[in-house]
C-alpha cells in the first residue's frame, strides 16, 4: 500500500430531485489495496463510484487523482486517467464476440492510419488474457450465447486489458460460480501487486476479508465508519450498516403446508436439461439449488413458458395446463422474480406504478383500462400500500424505476406480482444483489406471502439463503435433479454432495 492515497474524495455530496443520494463523503484509496465499499441498497455506494468514474458529476466537493482535482464529465475520461470500472449491471455488446467487447474502443489496427480492425491479433491477444485468467471462453464466441457468469468474465477481462491505476468493482461475483470467483480473487491479487488499487463493492461479506485491506462502512448517503479488516467482522458491519442489531435474519418461521399447487412431470428440452418431477405445496418455499449450469434457471422458465418443452407436462393445483407463452402463465397467477430485472423484469424508463400494475392490465382492464390508456390515478390509488409496505426507498410511486437502487429496483419486480394476485411465485436469484437488510425484508414478505396460502419455488447461488429459508431443498446436476432433502436433511453438506456428485451413469 502506497505512502499517499492515489484517490482522495473529500466532502462529497451528491443531490437528485426529491432525494439526496451523498451527503459530505471524504474517503482515501491507495495503490495496492484493496478497499471494500459496503452498505445497504440506496446507501450511496454506486453513486460514489459513478462519481469517481465520471458517470456522474458530484453537486459539491472535489476528487484528487494523485493530488490533482478531477472534474471528469464523462466515464471516457476517468478512463483516460487509468480509472476502470465494473459495473453490478453487466455492460456488453451481445452482437459483437468476446474479444471485440473486450476491445471495445481500443481495437487494434492494421495500421497507424488504416481503417480496418487487425481481427486476427485482436483475438490473439483476447485469448491470451482469458486463458491467464484461467477460464474456458473462446475469443470468438458471440457474447449473446454466453451465460450471465461468462458475461461477467468478459467485464474483468475488459479491466485488465486497460492496465488501470485503480479499478472499481461493483458486484463482481454475483453472477459467478465458486470456480469462478476464486479465478477473480487471484487476478485481484495480481492487480494489487502491481500497484493498483481496488476498490470492491459486494453484499457478500465474506468476500472482504479475501479482497480487502480496509472496509468503509455507507449509510443513508454517508460513511459510517473506516477500519482495517482485521480490526472488524461481520457482525459488526451490519449492525453499522443498518443502524441496528439484525435478530432474525433469515425471518424463518414454521410454514403449514397445505394443497398441491405446481406439479411437473418428466420435463425436458434438449441439450438443457432432462426428466425433471417434482411437485410444491401451498404454504411452503421450495428451494432448487445446484451449481452454476446446472440449468435451474432454465426449469423455472419452462414452467413459465418462456422456453418450449420438449417433453413434460405441467399441473396446476391438480389441473393439466398448457403454457404457450408467459401470457397464460401470468393468467393463471403464476409470478416469476427474473435473475436478470433489467433486461427482462422491469421497464427501466417507466415509472414505478405502470411497472407494477403491467401484469395485471389483461385482468383488470375494466379497472386501470388498456395498456395505451392506462387509469394512472386508479393505479396509485390502488398500489400506494404495496409501495409502503415494501419500503421502497424512492420519493414517490412515479419515481422512474431507472433511478431506483438494485434492491429497490427488485422490490418493485416482486410488488407488481403481489398486485397480480399470483398463487405460484418462481423466484431465480431474488435477493442477487441486495444488502443484508432489504434480503430480511424480502424474506419477510415471502413469509407473509405463503402463510397467506401461496406456493413459492426458488433457485438460489447462496447456500445459507437457500437452507435458511426452504421447506424442501431439490438439488439439480447437470440437467437433472440429483435428489431431494427434507427439511430436517437441509444442511451444506448433504447439498454440496448431490450438487457435486458426479453420475455414475
């Protein structure tokens, strides 16, 4: 770690309409250290980072560069001034390959003045960095076909190319697998070594230890607190994090099952995943766990219609049905939490109310009226206590969802099901990153959302989170479910052992 701080951030504050998102920040990063950024959803830790990388431009206060103020108005600056970013929400080109992304306005050229792309070197040089971060991607593929934790393989690689004097890292191994993760440890390592300073924001804080050399505590826009990692723990930094003790984190209460309401028989598409039955109950949480790729995912998108089987069938509360498209499965009050929200599970641009009442329109169209003509005044009239309840952090229920933390951006998904009236809940990754704090919330609400009768099926990447809330734990294997654990058999081991096992077949 390096005598004087590479980056001083001092008094900075930063004022939205309606909300203050920084209030008086003043931090110090150093070469060769990595420093853990924590704090709830919507405590101001990506605004910090936006206004260190020139995303955003703070409304006081001054960044120095090694002693110089830094007024960067755009992130192509910062960049020039060696200051990389990744981002929680992944930025890729899906129609370009995995080398063109991770050149992306840097290519190399045939020429000092030539127009044409050397392609071939391109490639070259891409494969070398992936294959020294030891993953299995071709330079070549098409970013499109890739899986969201290859996606986010392509971010770091991006990184590294751009030989940054500081690197900020914002929810880097949501999406990864542990394989993966420890492939991104070594590299941050790495770039430590070489002087360059990390700055690392993740919700899971057994990572700092790992990554960290100090932690800066956020909350409600400020930092709470500075320590080396060896000096704090986790129990502490929640209690900094939320203000207060966190007496039952998980909110697990004794569920009651009652009638079956999701049945699948002998589900299967090709090349993803094959022969999957199981049946979930009213009033229980079924969790699916399994490593990364072995198509969880995929099962809860079938059920849903959003992928076509090939063989199966489907029974809902003891009845057959047969899903063309999401459209049915919404009209039979199925809910389905997205991995991905913005791409798939919000319409970012619009406004908290129209996100949470567009599944409901076809039902009660006689109510909010067609899509085009939406009853916007009924809508708030009608949503304004699911937008209490879920304690969105937003000034009001027509704040642009785009403008939302992750976590809240999330509550909003789950709100607009609650609205639906669903009987089913499929959540995949629900609480990816969302801090300790709005998880418990989250938790709570599916508490209250089976004691109420519903039937919630959940994929999950976080061992604890699946243990500390299923009833039942089915855990996938390569397409495939390699067994089932009843709620006295759900511990890590047993899930570990029939994530890990591999076939005897």
């Amino acid at each position: 770690m390096g005598e004087k701080p590479i980056l001083q951030v001092k008094n900075v504050s930063k004022m939205f309409p309606g909300v203050i998102a920084l209030s008086g920040v003043s931090v110090d990063f150093y070469a060769g250290e990595g420093h853990g950024l924590v704090g709830e959803n919507g405590a101001g830790k990506s605004t910090l980072v936006k206004i260190i990388s020139g995303v955003y431009t703070a409304t006081s206060g001054s960044v120095l560069l090694n002693g110089e103020e830094k007024d960067f108005k755009s992130p192509r600056q910062a960049l020039d001034e060696g200051i990389s970013i990744i981002h929680q929400e992944l930025s890729i080109a899906n129609d370009l390959t995995v080398a063109e992304n991770i050149f992306l306005g840097m290519e190399p050229r045939l020429g000092t003045r030539s127009l044409f792309l050397n392609r071939r070197r391109m490639n070259r040089e891409a494969q070398e960095i992936l294959d020294s971060m030891g993953v299995d991607l071709k330079s070549t593929a098409v970013a499109s076909r890739l899986s969201v934790a290859q996606q986010q393989i392509i971010e770091i690689a991006k990184v590294i190319v751009k030989n940054s004097k500081l690197v900020i890292m914002d929810e880097p191994t949501s999406s990864l697998s542990e394989k993966e993760i420890a492939t991104l440890f070594q590299q941050i390592n790495i770039l430590k070594k070489k002087n360059v300073a990390v700055i690392y924001i993740s919700h899971r804080l057994a990572e700092l230890p790992i990554v960290c050399n100090r932690i800066s505590i956020m909350r409600d826009g400020s930092i709470v607190k500075t320590v080396k990692t060896e000096e704090t723990n986790e129990k502490d930094i929640v209690t900094n994090m939320v203000g207060r003790e966190i007496a039952d984190y998980y909110n697990r209460q004794k569920h009651t099952r009652g009638k079956e309401m999701l049945r699948v028989e002998g589900l299967g598409i090709d090349d993803l995943f094959h022969d999957i039955s199981f049946t979930a109950y009213q009033g229980e949480v079924l969790g699916i766990a399994g490593l990364v790729g072995s198509k969880r995912t995929e099962v809860l998108e079938s059920i849903f219609a959003a992928r076509t089987l090939n063989t199966g069938n489907v029974y809902l509360e003891g009845r057959e049905v047969h899903f063309k498209s999401p459209k049915d499965a919404i009209a039979s009050r199925i809910g389905f939490v997205t991995e991905d929200r913005r791409r798939s599970g919000l319409m970012l641009k619009k406004p908290i109310v129209e996100n949470v009442v567009l599944p409901s329109l076809t039902r009660t169209a006689k109510r909010y009226g067609p899509l085009m003509l939406v009853n916007l005044k009924q809508a708030r009239e009608d949503n304004f206590s699911n937008f209490d309840k879920l304690r969105i952090k937003a000034p009001h229920i027509n704040a642009i969802v785009s403008q939302l933390s992750g976590g809240n951006q999330q509550k909003v998904i789950l709100a607009k099901w609650l609205v639906a009236q669903s009987k089913v809940l499929l959540l995949d990754e629900p609480t990816r990153g969302i801090d300790v704090n709005a998880k418990s919330e989250f938790y709570a609400l599916m508490n209250e959302f089976v004691n109420l009768g519903g039937c919630i099926v959940m994929v999950s990447s976080e061992m604890l989170e699946v243990i500390g809330v299923s009833d039942r734990v089915i855990v996938m294997r390569e397409g495939a479910i390699a067994g089932e654990l009843g709620k006295d058999e759900i511990n890590e081991m047993n899930i570990i052992k029939l994530a890990s096992i591999q076939s005897s077949l």
